[in-house]
C-alpha cells in the first residue's frame, strides 16, 4: 500500500524540473505529492525521484484537482496590465510571494513583434541571489504565463544582476505575506 500523502497521476503530464527549467513528461501512476499549489499551478515531489516539479494548474485533473487556466484572457486586445497580472501568478516553489511583490520584476517592455502577428514582450528579472538555482525556471514560468496573453506573439524574460536585488524592494503586500510588517 502507499503512502497516503503520496497521490498516483491519472494520466501523462508535462511539467518542469525545479530549478533547472527542462520540461519532460511525468507518466500516469507516478506517485507524487502536492507541496505547493500557487499561482495556478503546482508544485510536487515525485516519489523515487530527486528534486521538485512544476505542473500546469491546466494539468490538475491529473492531480484530482481543479482545472485553473491561469486567468489571462485568451482572446481580445493586447492589455499590459495582463502581463502584470499573469507575473503575479508566478511563484517560487519555496517562497510564497509572487515575483512581481517579491521585486524580482524590473521592467516589461512592450513592442510590435517583427512577424505583425502581436506584440513581443520583454521582461528584465533577478533573483534574491545570484547563486539561486531557481533562475531557468521562474523564467520558463514566465514566458510561458506571458504567452497566455491575448496579443502576445513572443515573449523573452532576461535574468539581470544590475541592480542587485534587496529585501527593500519587496512591496508591503509581500512583506506582510512573509511576516515582516
């Protein structure tokens, strides 16, 4: 019998290795169990596997969960405050903050993308370290959240050391998430 806090998928699913970034299928049966379900998405360790994944809240039937599309709107004008809104879905599987409060963002930067089908967008991100090792994968989150997008045609998220990030630019909402206020 297994253990109870373990849950077999009910079917294939993509999902991301933390923190390398790699995507690859996790196949029905596997045993996993759920250690975070934020932002739309969840995060789950794979019994007789090292490290975490990400799974696609798209995917969490698999889980026996809700289905969550993330919430940006599929079809419709270009909106940069969607852009904003889907970074705010993205968290780091150990932090429970949002990037976007955690002061990880430091810019988003909209232009028409060379193909004439939407907009190409770039965002500038850092870590609250250099050494983390969660880079590729809040930037793989990203891309993909920001392609949700409506009018979104291409998305790049460059991982910037300059300025180096601090606990100051946490927004009250995040320091009050993380006790500090």
């Amino acid at each position: 019998m297994s253990d109870p806090t373990y849950i077999p998928l009910t079917r294939d699913v993509e999902a991301i290795r933390i923190p390398m970034g790699d995507a690859l299928t996790l196949t029905a049966g596997s045993e996993v169990m759920i250690t975070q379900a934020l932002g739309g998405s969840f995060t789950v360790l794979v019994a007789n596997q090292s490290g975490l994944f990400r799974i696609k809240g798209a995917d969490g039937d698999a889980l026996g969960r809700e289905v969550t599309t993330g919430g940006a709107a599929a079809d419709g004008p270009f909106d940069e405050a969607q852009v904003w809104a889907q970074l705010r879905e993205c968290y780091d599987p150990e932090i429970p903050v949002n990037i976007v409060d955690l002061g990880l963002i430091y810019s988003v930067e909209v232009t028409d993308d060379a193909s004439g089908k939407g907009k190409a967008v770039g965002v500038k991100m850092t870590l609250t370290a250099p050494g983390c090792g969660m880079g590729p994968s809040l930037a793989a989150d990203a891309e993909q959240r920001i392609l949700s997008v409506a009018g979104v045609a291409r998305a790049n998220v460059e991982l910037v050391w300059d300025p180096p990030w601090s606990p100051e630019r946490i927004s009250p909402a995040g320091r009050e998430k993380l006790g500090m206020e």
